[in-house]
C-alpha cells in the first residue's frame, strides 16, 4: 500500500514569503473551549432507561460507562473544542443547526488545518425539523487537464503523485458547500458566521497540546512547502502555548465573507492562488474554479430495525455501504453477543460484501451509472446474506466483481428546533498534498488518490477500486464519507453521526448506530466499543488491539479470515438525542470535544 509522504522524493517546494503566520509564545490561554462540560465525577451519570450495559475485553484503553457531555438545547461535537464552541454559541445566539456547522466548518479550517480546510471538499446530510432532508456534495473534481492515466508511471507503476505535491489536487469544493448550505438553510449572514472564524486566524489562538502533537508528526512534511514556516518556524514545529496568528488565511476568509463565496473562485484572490499552484506544477485554471459547482442530492433514505437511516449517496460511496451493510443484518432477527466471534463473522461479512460493490460499481453519477436501487434494495441484500457461510469466512475472491483489475473531520450538531446537520470534509491526508498556498493562507487537498489510478491496483488506504471510478475531466473521486442523521419512529432526530479514516469512516459509523440500535449501548459506549473493519481487499478482517479477546481471534483464524491489527478504526464524533437533551461524544481514539448548552 503506498504511503502518504514517506519516502516520496520531492522535487517540489513552495517557499514562504511574507504572508506566513507568526507564531510567539504565550504563558496564558488555551486552544480549547476552556473547562469540559463533562459531569463532575462527583456527579453520577444516569443513563436513559432504555440503554443496557456494554461489557469490553480485558486490555481494552476505553473503558465502559463514560459520562457523555450532557446539554439541554443545542449540541456541536468537532475535532477542534474550539470549532465546536464557535457552533454551539452561534446557536445559542439564535442561529440554527446550518448556521452552526457552517461556522464550525470554518473555525475548524483556522484550527484544525490538518483536516478542516478552504481547499477541499466534502459532504453535508441536513434535516430540518419540518420534515424536510437534504444532501449536499461539495466534493472536489478532477481538473479539466487530469487523464486517466496520470499518476501511472513510464514503468508502468502508480507514483506518489496523486498523494503529495502539486499534481495531487483535485478542484476544491468546501468554499462552494458551505456558502450553498448557509444560503438556503441557515438564518444568519455569512459574515455573521463567518466573524469567529476571521477572528480566530487573525487575531490567533493558543496552540494546545493536540495541535503541537499533531504538527509535531508531520513536521517533515510541513518543512517540505511554504506551510513550513506557519507551523514549523524556523524549522521547530509549534509547541503548545504558542500563539499561531494566520494573516494570509485571515485576508481570504474575509473576502470569501465579504462576496459570498465568490472570492475563492474568482477575482484577484483566486487568480493567485492559482497562479501560485501553478508555478508549482499545478493543473487547476481559472476555468476549473468557474465550472466548480456543489451539488445538492437526494439523502438515502433507508429503514433499519423501523428507524429512518438519511445518509450520503454518490459521489460518495458512504451511504450505499452503510445501507446495503445494514440491509444484510437487518435479516438476522437479533446480532449475536457484542466482541463475539459471530459478531465479527456477521458484521465483517455484512461489510466485506458491500465493499464489493463499493469498490467496483460506485463513481460520479454524473460520469457513471450508479445501480442505487438495487444496491440498497433489501430483497438484493437477501441475496449476499446467503452467501455467508455458518462457519467459514468467505474469500472475497469468489465474491469479487472486481476482475478488472488521515485526514478527514466530521462535525455533528443538532439544534433545540428539531434540525440536524452531519458535516464530513477532508483534504483526504492529513494536511493534504502538503502543498501550502501563501497568496491565500490554505492546504491544497490530495484527493485525486481517491480515484482509481489504476484499476486493480491499491490507493493509500488500500482501496482497490474500478473502472467506474477511474479519472476524467471534471469528475468526482469516490468518497467512503459517511454524514449520517438517524430519526426515530416518531421522525425526530436520534442520532448525528460521522467519522474519518478513509474507508473505515463507513464501519466506525455503521457500528456506532449498530451499538446504539441493536446493542442498546449509551451514546459514549456506542463510540467506546472496539471495531472492527472489512473492505473486501485486502482481504483480511481488521480489528482494533484488545478490541476482542485471544479466544475470538482464534476463532476467526479458524473461520478462514486473516486477521490485522490495525489501530484507530474511524474517529466519529456523534450526538444522541435522549429525554431531556442531548448527549454529546467525541471519540475517544481523538482530541475532539463535544460543546453544548
Ligand atoms: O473521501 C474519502 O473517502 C477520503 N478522502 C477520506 C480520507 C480520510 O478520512 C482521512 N482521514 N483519516
């Protein structure tokens, strides 16, 4: 599997000038949204009556019966505990659910730059408390000059082009999505949710811990291109405490909220990013930003154990998965015991077929034609639950239509007024192509390596991918995000959830409805409990350390599967609704933080 930047060798760099950030130390302060809302221990957390207790192996780091952060009104859970303050008191201040995510999606592309972000792209699942859904796809495209075989090499081999420098950006999406949701759902002006955000980049915020880790571990990447000297000055990565102030980003937020978005895609500001990228190599044009349009969708809607799933349907592949995934259990009257062998036997089935799919028949539906009815009919899914054997596990070989050949944020919020937002955006790895942009203040994406490069051969997160996906002009690149709202029978929102990780997004998700759904776990159980993961090829289960006990991995090897430990499956961050409230949980695998109130 080809790795993000290690090893690539790079001929490229952008140089910093004189708009770079400046960074001091400072004694006082805190990146974070000060004091967590978690109950004091003193206080016993009571969970609602209606969940039961989850039981984890022995080893396991998270341990069962969490408190959740607990809010009357309003909830925002992100990665950044600052973002999610900024959305909760947007709408403490009268805005709604929309208002809130498009305010935290733009805080979080001033504090959270590995993932949040002016120059990528994602998803957004809405529903509004009169009934009404909607979906929307601001999803990068591939430039007008991309082919089909642009990352293969003269050797016939893939390169690392499509991962790190100029070359592996698709046209970004975000500016367009957000401004497109504001405009027709929200209730307060773009500059009014835009203003904490600009303030943050100009004004600064203290770097904590979480940020210096992270900018610590890609530090070598960093020190490649011109975002060098913001995060790493003078060749030191930024060390909690510090102040990290970002004039260049501050400038272009503002205009953004100045033209409603149009600064980012046309105009003098836009000319210079371009122009910047393309000194270095980049094939996006002023022409590409003109066609770049976000899309809205039609949700999927699907029915699962009479609770109404509203999830993400092409250019991403999230919500096919997760439904057809769910459709497949759906026949089993009740799961087996959770962290048992036939749990993981059951539900890595469920996936790995879907994923079989996933990874052959999904692409734009603007490019390829998607078989969306049949992939989320339940009689279909009849059909794969009889392939999987009582005791053995299945080679996805023989399942396989595919003869032919980190870093990504999620956001929940739900409001006191019934609406809910479940917002997943990305630059695909963590600080995307690496590639900085001065003139602008922002990270270019590198979410060209979503597309099959080549059919039959891995991506960076092992994807093994097909002809319906494969590069051409103007198209989107398949997504595996996965913004997903649940109702309750009574049509009101149960659950916001959504995750990061590549194609783990969709297990992590799916296992947090199936852990609060099947298994009657707390919200904070849901998102403690160990996961598992399944995606056809490479053809092996996945499962977190400890995360079931010797006795069931034995079990499994037994069964046929190759097992991997892999660590960190998905960082959902999800909200509950329960009487009273919400419950708010940030995963435990990640720094984020919920805020209400
Ligand atoms: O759209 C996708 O499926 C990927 N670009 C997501 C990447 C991701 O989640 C990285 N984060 N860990």
């Amino acid at each position: 599997m080809r790795r993000g930047f290690a090893g690539a060798l790079l001929t490229f760099a952008v140089f910093a000038t004189a708009h770079g950030a400046e960074a001091q130390t400072t004694p006082h302060g805190a990146t974070d949204a000060g004091a967590s809302q978690r109950l004091p221990a003193s206080a016993r957390y009571v969970p609602p009556r209606d969940r039961r207790p989850a039981h984890f192996p022995d080893g396991w780091p998270f341990p069962a019966g969490r408190a959740p952060v607990v809010a009357k009104h309003a909830m925002v859970v992100s990665d950044a505990p600052i973002a999610s303050a900024i959305g909760s008191d947007i709408m403490r201040r009268g805005g709604n659910a929309v208002d809130a995510a498009v305010a935290t999606a733009f805080a979080l592309a001033v504090a959270y730059p590995e993932a949040g972000n002016l120059g990528g792209g994602g998803f957004m699942v809405i529903h509004l408390a009169n009934g009404r859904d909607a979906a929307l796809d601001f999803r990068e495209t591939a430039p007008l000059a991309a082919t089909r075989d642009m990352y293969v090499g003269a050797d016939g081999r893939v390169t690392d082009a499509s991962i790190v420098g100029p070359l592996a950006s698709g046209v970004p999406g975000s500016v367009a999505g957000l401004t497109a949701a504001l405009a027709r759902y929200g209730t307060m002006s773009l500059a009014r949710v835009m203003q904490p955000a600009i303030r943050l980049a100009e004004h600064g915020f203290v770097v904590d811990s979480a940020f210096a880790r992270r900018t610590a571990d890609y530090h070598e990447v960093l020190a490649r291109f011109a975002g060098g000297a913001v995060f790493a000055p003078n060749g030191q990565p930024l060390k909690a405490g510090a102040l990290l102030k970002q004039p260049a980003l501050a400038r272009t937020l503002r205009a953004i909220a100045r033209t409603r978005g149009r600064a980012f895609y046309e105009g003098p500001i836009a000319e210079a990013w371009v122009k910047e990228l393309a000194s270095a190599g980049g094939i996006i044009t002023m022409d590409d930003l003109r066609r770049y349009k976000a899309e809205w969708r039609t949700p999927i809607r699907s029915v699962y154990r009479g609770r109404t799933l509203l999830t993400m349907p092409p250019s991403s592949s999230g919500g096919v998965t997760m439904t057809e995934t769910l459709n497949i259990l759906e026949g089993f009257d009740t799961l087996p015991a959770f962290g048992s062998t036939r749990w993981a036997h059951l539900v890595g089935s469920a996936f790995q077929r879907a994923f079989v799919d996933r990874n052959s028949r999904l692409g734009d539906p603007a490019f390829v034609n998607v078989p969306l009815a049949q992939l989320t009919d339940k009689q279909y899914a009849a059909t794969l639950r009889a392939t999987i054997g009582a005791t053995r596990a299945t080679p996805t070989s023989s399942l396989t239509a595919l003869k032919e050949g980190t870093q990504t944020t999620h956001l929940s919020v739900a409001d006191a007024r019934g609406n809910a937002v479940a917002l997943t955006t990305t630059l695909n790895e963590l600080y995307g192509s690496g590639v900085y942009l001065t003139s602008a203040g922002f990270f270019m994406n590198d979410e060209m390596d979503d597309f099959t490069s080549r059919p039959g051969v891995p991506n960076m997160y092992g994807l093994v991918q097909g002809e319906a996906n494969a590069i051409q002009p103007g198209k989107r690149m398949l997504s595996a995000m996965s913004p997903t709202i649940v109702l309750d029978p009574r049509g009101r929102v149960l659950l916001v959830a959504g995750s990061r990780g590549g194609p783990r997004i969709i297990t992590s998700t799916t296992e947090v409805v199936l852990n609060v759904l099947d298994y009657g776990m707390t919200l904070a159980d849901a998102m403690s409990a160990p996961r598992l993961h399944h995606q056809a090829l490479p053809d092996s289960l996945r499962i977190e350390p400890h995360g079931v006990t010797p006795a069931v991995t034995d079990s499994l090897r037994a069964m046929g599967y190759g097992i991997y430990e892999g660590s960190g499956i998905g960082q959902v961050n999800a909200i509950m609704r329960v009487p009273g409230g919400f419950e708010g949980v940030a995963d435990p695998r990640g720094s984020g933080r919920p805020v209400g109130y």
